[in-house]
C-alpha cells in the first residue's frame, strides 16, 4: 500500500492550509494593531502640535488687542504715542505672520524696514538722521523675508548705537534690467575701521547664508567700507 493514501493526503493539505492561513490571519492582525497604534500616536502628536500652535497664538494675538486699545487710548491724549504703537504693531505683525511665507512683496519688506527706523528715530531721537529712497517702480518684486533687517540693524549698531555724536542711515532702492538692488549705508566715525565694523557679526554672516541658499548664482552681495561710511550692496536677479 502507498505510504500516504489520496484521501490522507487532502487531509495534510487542508491542515497546512489551515495553518498557513491562521498564520497568515494573525500577522495581518497583528500589523493592523501596529498601524492603529501608530495612527492613535501621530493623532496624539496632531492633537498636541495643535494645542501648542494654539498657545503660541494667544499671546500675539493678546498683544495686538493690548496695543490697539493702548492706541486707541493714546490718540485722544497723546498722538506720538499713539504713532509709535502703530509702528510697533505693524513690525510684530510682520514679523509673526507674513515673514513666515517663501516669499514677500518687496514694499512689504521695505515697510516693515520703514517701521523698524521709526522706533529707532524715537530711541535716538536727533541722533539718528534715517531716510528710506525708492528709486523705481518695485511693486512687482518679491524677496525672502526678514533678508534686509539684519543689514540695517547693523547699520544703526555701527552708525549709531556705538558712535558718540549723531549718524544717518541710508537705505535705498533700484531697479534694473535683470535685477533690483538695495544699498544699506551708514556712517562710521573716524577710527572705528574694519577692526570693529568687521563683517556685522552673526547677522550679516546668516545673511550671506541665507543668500547663498535661496539665491545661488543669483545674487551679489558686497561690503565696501570707507573712511567715514559703511556700505552695503545687495543685488538679486530678477526672473523674467
């Protein structure tokens, strides 16, 4: 007789069938527990990034209601007051909010830029002689937010912060061809040489970062320092 008859032989097939398929149904439950657990962990993380986002938002927006009813106030009793709070809120609202997009309007920039000289001319006052010139037609330019600041926040520390008699700063803005340039210059009294102006610190030295990355080959920046003055020069191609 065969070791195995044909009916035995069905029978060994269907148990490893059965087996195979037990296996088979407690991996696929098994992998559909993991999967479960790991979609409850991200939902728990969802949950609190949200929480934390949440909180993140209620101090800003604690601010603005503070400084807008402080403006409100102010301008019945002291309207400088009242423009120094307009300036400073509309700076913190860049700063929170539209400089966390890619890219910004080149006059949004340029704005946030005009409030921050505003607040300074307030700390300095006849100290800090500020303008702002718009050579060209900039509204269809755009640049990485929050690029310029550090450049003029150097040009106040070098011109005015550490100088002992008055300083200006001098931001202005050009449009050529197949590019737009912002020269950012101030004054340096005499002495202070590239000994202490160096290259602006941390700031600048991001900035350059930043523009290497954002811009590759599609920028220039330059220093260019002088007996009695700081400049910078920034040009970033323009894409056609």
């Amino acid at each position: 007789m065969p070791l195995y008859s044909f009916g035995k032989l069905i029978v060994e097939l269907v148990n490893l069938y059965l087996i195979t398929g037990v296996y088979a149904l407690f991996y696929f439950v098994r992998s559909w527990y993991e999967e479960r657990q790991r979609a409850q962990i991200l939902l728990q993380e969802k949950t609190l990034a949200e929480l934390e986002l949440l909180k993140s938002q209620v101090q800003p927006h604690f601010i603005f209601n503070a400084l807008n009813n402080i403006y409100s106030t102010a301008l019945k009793t002291s309207p400088e007051t009242a423009r120094l709070v307009s300036h400073l809120s509309s700076f913190l609202n860049y700063n929170l909010y539209e400089s966390r997009q890619g890219v910004v309007a080149l006059t949004a920039e340029i704005a946030y830029i005009r409030h921050y000289l505003e607040l300074q001319r307030n700390r300095y006052g006849d100290k800090l002689d500020a303008s702002v010139n718009i050579y060209d037609e900039i509204n269809d330019l755009y640049i990485a937010p929050l690029l310029l600041l550090p450049l003029v926040e150097n040009a106040i520390k070098h011109g005015i912060a550490n100088s002992v008699g008055p300083g200006w700063v001098r931001v202005d803005v050009s449009k050529q061809q197949d590019h737009f340039s912002v020269k950012i210059e101030n004054s340096i009294e005499e002495g202070e040489g590239l000994e202490k102006v160096g290259n602006g610190g941390i700031g600048m030295l991001n900035v350059q970062k930043r523009l290497r990355l954002l811009y590759p080959d599609a920028h220039e920046f330059k220093i260019i320092l002088e007996p009695h003055s700081y400049l910078v020069v920034l040009k970033i191609k323009t894409s056609k």
